[in-house]
C-alpha cells in the first residue's frame, strides 16, 4: 500500500532523495564536493523542513513506496 508521506518519514524520503541523487547524477557530473559533501540527509532536511518544495516533491505522483 502507498501512503502520503508524514512528518515522521522526513528522514527517509531524504536519504532516498540522497542516495538517488549520487546514484544517478555523479557519475554524469563528478562533482565529489557537491555529492559527498553538501547533500547530505541532516543538511537535506535541515534545509527543506517545512518548506513546501520538499513536500512537494515527497507527495509526487512518481514517488516510491515509503
């Protein structure tokens, strides 16, 4: 069953949001600063918490089951 995500999922849907972003665009950019140094979870959700682009994206129709 998929669900919207909640606050409480925050965490997961940032480290999926991490790993998908180092999985698909560092091997096209090799950007290691960027990819293993400023995405990370805590500075993702530090970031984006509360804000509506995260949540926005969190809820998207393509999103994955939590």
């Amino acid at each position: 069953m998929i669900r919207k995500a909640t606050e409480e999922d925050l965490s997961r849907v940032a480290e999926i949001f991490v790993f998908n972003n180092r999985i698909n665009y560092f091997p096209i950019f090799k950007q290691e600063e960027y990819s293993f140094g400023e995405l990370q979870v805590v500075s993702m959700i530090d970031h984006y918490f509360g804000k509506g682009k995260f949540w926005k994206i969190c809820m998207s129709p393509m999103n994955v089951e939590l």
